[in-house]
C-alpha cells in the first residue's frame, strides 16, 4: 500500500470520527475526503494531470491542509508559497512560477493583483473556506486552463518546496514522493516500536503550531494522517493558546522550536500542566544548551534536539531517549546521531579530506531520501563528530563573516552577547564594509525587567568579552528579531535594519 492509497485508507475508516481541530472547532475524516476528492475532480476536469505543479499558499488552516493533501495523494506536486509574505512579493512569485493552478484561502484571493497575475499566467483559480464546512469555490474566468507555458509538470515529486531563506534568498528543492512515503513510515515504525501497523486511527492529538509552508509542517501533518491522529492545529505558535491545549488533550509529545521552547520555560507555568509530556523534540535551529537544561530541570520533560533540512527531506540526526538518557549530561550540545538510513562525514574546506573525530569541517550527508542518495552532498554547516557518533554544529560556512581576513562565526559572537543581563537575544550579520569587506552588526532584543542598555552600553562590553575583529560595529535595539515563517531569525532581514536609511 502506497502513501496515496494508506492515506485514502485512513479516510475511510469511521468519516464521522473528528480529525482537525481548529479554533475550537472539530472537522471530520469525511469532510476531509469530501474536500479533498473534489479538489482533485476539479483539478483533472480541467485537465491537470500527473506531476502537475499546483500553487498553493500556505496558512495554518484546515482547508489548505486538505489541499495540499489531496495535491500529493493525486499524484500531482504541490509548489508551497508563503501566504504572509507582502501582496507584491506573491504576486511576483507567482508571475515566475506560472503554475497550472492557484489554490487559497478566501482572505488571500483578496490581495491586490493576485487575481489579475493569474488571469495572465492563465491557470485554474481555487478559493478554499472553512466555515460553515470545509468547501471549495472556482473562481469565475480561472475555470480552465490557458495562456501558457506553465510551470514544468514534476512526475513523482510530492512538494516542491522552499528552503527557510535564513542565511539567503530561499531556493526550491524537490522533496519526491517515494522520500516522503519512506520518512513517513519510518517515523511510524520508530513510534509504534515495531513495524509499520495497518491504518487505523489512534486517540492520540498532534498539537501543530508547525508552519505547513516549512518541511516541519509537513511532515508533522504527513505523519500525522498516515497514523490516522488527530491534529490541533495553531495558525501560528501562541503561548497561551499553546498551554491551554496542551492541558486539554494531555499530549505525550510536542514538537517546539528554540523561540517557543523559550517562551513556555520563561512563562513558568506550574509543571503539572505539562505532566503529559515524556518528551519535547526541538528542532530547526540552534538551542542553547542552557535553555534545555533549565526546561527539563523546571518541568522533568527531556528536550531533545534534532537536526535536518529541507534538502535532505527532513530530518538527518537527533537524540534518542534512550541516548539521553545514558548520554544526556556528556554529550549536551549535540544534536544527537545519525538517524537511521543516514551517513554523516566531516570534510577539510578546502581539500576535502576526510577528517577525525572532533576536528572541525563542513558537514556532508549521504540519506536514502535525497534525490541524490547515491553520493555524499555538502551542507554549509561547519560541524564535528565526536568519537561515539554524536554530531556538534558550531556554525555555518555561509554565515561566517570575513572581515578584513578574520572570519568570525555569528553564533559565537551571539552567545557571548546573550550572556549580557540586559539581552534576551541577539543576532549578528556581516554587511558590506568599503576597506574589510564585511563588518559584524547586531540587532538586540533586551530583557524585560532588567536595565535598560543603549549602543554605548553595548560597545564596552562588546570590548570586555570579545576580541577585536569579533565586536559588532553598530547595534541596533528591537522589540522582536525577524523571523520566517518556521521562527528562525531571517538573517536578510536582519541585515536590512542596517542596511536600509532610517
């Protein structure tokens, strides 16, 4: 039984059963299959086949999760947009894309000249709601297919997707359908502590604040339908609304970024309202160690860290419980071992040569879910591997800045700012400088209740904890740091506070 084919299964087995929740409100299995075939009848009716690329904008919301499911049980590849991006980048973006269908949310057909770019690009308009009932609605003169050409068809891709756009512009890479059934059955097997089971539905609720437009949302809700679990889902990550559920369906498991795992230890809430918990997984950027040790000590739930990236369909390497468990205190800062199906090497910059354990290089990857399994791939991650396996990431090769002939990593230079009394978070980016070529700046989140500190403040300790090369030549003090949509500080961003005149 293929993904599509588990999936449909899934559907069918008790229509009325709830599977979604969202803002209070419970959509069933069936709505989700009703949607879901009629999405797909509109779709072939306009002649939209096979490995079609169908655009969809992406919002936390019930209806859009229905589409992109039935995009990938169709056989057809969605092509992920961020809806909350400005009016005039999606329209740009979909000018390029050109896909053979459009599908959103009522509230986002509305941003001006999205309907007027697709009557030029030519492709079937799909309006998706969620109240009364989980509906569609075609659009009036985007009912068929025309102009032209259209995006390339992508025979056995599921998601073509972007990648976070931290450190760059983001770029599209094809996660294919095999790779997404084989992870999604993998995790399965892990969970289940055997093989894979015959579909059917579990009590258990996922709580998904994950962003479906981010490869974390995805496979979160993936998983989640090939498990048959109901899902909660967040529109977006909200502390208390967070609480609230966690305390109303008594999960085993979260799935949290950094940012979030942050919020909920500062937020101090009484641990017995997460006593369901065994563990909290934390992934898609670094976690200060620190931070994990203050949550597991506050609320006795172990936080284990992941690694992976979009290009790699997810995951790549992580911790066990049971690696915690003996390795816990040692190793803390890792972000654990290889998953299962994956080799991990370090490699000299310049020479690739490989290297020892502990010696510091750029990361390469060999997994049987990337495209191209058969050799190793590069990342832009500076790392090591100890002797036992356990991979430490120190940083990016892309984000260290040269200054002058002195490269600095970010995240050092970060770390020693956090530990200021007065900083919550900072976050250091190169820009152009006319005699070093790049100089490091830092944008600053101060700490509510403590001090407050001005760029003056921040240069004299920046002359007490770092070196000469490793200081920030400007500051700047913000309410909140950049973020992408999967909550990783958005480094262009952060660079544009720079860069741009006030």
């Amino acid at each position: 039984m293929d993904l599509a084919d588990r999936i449909r299964a899934v559907l069918e087995i008790d229509p009325e059963a709830p599977a979604v929740e969202f803002e209070d409100h419970w959509h069933s299995w069936g709505e989700f299959a009703a949607l879901m075939r009629t999405i797909d009848e509109t779709l072939t009716e306009a002649r939209i086949g096979d490995g079609a690329a169908i655009a969809i904008m992406l919002r936390n919301r019930p209806s859009l999760l229905a589409a992109m499911m039935s995009v990938i049980t169709s056989r057809r590849c969605v092509l992920t947009v961020n809806a909350i991006q400005g009016g005039s980048k999606l329209v740009e973006e979909i000018e390029g894309l050109r896909p053979a269908a459009l599908i959103g949310h009522a509230d986002d057909w509305e941003v001006t000249g999205l309907r007027e770019v697709a009557e030029r690009v030519g492709c079937v308009g799909i309006e998706v709601h969620e109240a009364p009932e989980l509906r569609i609605r075609v659009l009036p003169g985007l009912e068929v297919l025309s102009g032209g050409p259209h995006h390339e068809a992508l025979p056995g891709v599921a998601v073509q997707m972007l990648t976070s756009g931290t450190t760059g512009p983001p770029k599209r890479i094809a996660l294919r359908l095999t790779a997404l059934e084989e992870s999604l059955a993998s995790a399965a097997g892990y969970e289940s502590k055997g093989g894979i089971s015959e579909p059917k539905l579990s009590s258990g609720v996922v709580l998904m604040p994950n962003p479906l437009v981010h490869v974390g949302g995805i496979f979160r809700a993936g998983g989640a339908f090939f498990s048959g679990r109901r899902i909660s889902m967040m529109e977006r990550f909200d502390l208390e609304q967070w609480h609230r559920l966690v305390r109303r369906h008594r999960p085993k498991a979260v799935s949290l970024v950094p940012t979030a795992v942050k919020m909920v230890l500062e937020a101090e809430f009484p641990p017995e309202d997460l006593s369901s918990l065994r563990i909290v997984s934390a992934g898609t950027a670094a976690l200060d160690p620190a931070i994990a040790e203050a949550f597991e000590a506050r609320y006795g739930v172990p936080v284990l860290t992941t690694y992976g990236a979009t290009e790699f369909a997810g995951g790549v390497a992580g911790w066990t419980l049971r690696d915690h468990n003996e390795h816990g205190k040692l190793k803390r800062g890792s972000v654990g071992r290889p998953n299962a199906g994956v080799e991990l090497q370090v490699v000299d910059q310049d020479s690739g040569e490989v290297l020892g354990p502990d010696e510091i290089g750029l990361l390469e990857v060999k997994t049987r879910q990337h495209s191209q399994a058969s050799g190793w791939v590069r990342t832009t991650d500076l790392a090591r591997l100890d002797a036992d396996g356990f991979l430490w990431v120190v940083g990016r090769a892309d984000g260290a800045i040269n200054r002058g002939g002195f490269k600095l990593i970010p995240a050092q230079v970060e770390k020693v700012l956090e530990q200021h009394a007065s900083i919550a978070e900072a976050a250091v980016v190169g820009i152009k400088d006319a005699r070093l070529g790049e100089v490091p700046v830092a944008a600053v989140v101060l700490r509510k209740g403590q001090p407050a500190v001005d760029e003056a403040a921040l240069e004299r300790y920046a002359r007490e904890h770092l070196v000469g090369y490793e200081r920030p030549t400007q500051y700047r003090i913000v309410d909140a740091l950049p973020r992408t949509p999967s909550m990783k500080v958005s480094q262009p961003e952060v660079r544009n506070l720079f860069e741009t005149p006030d």
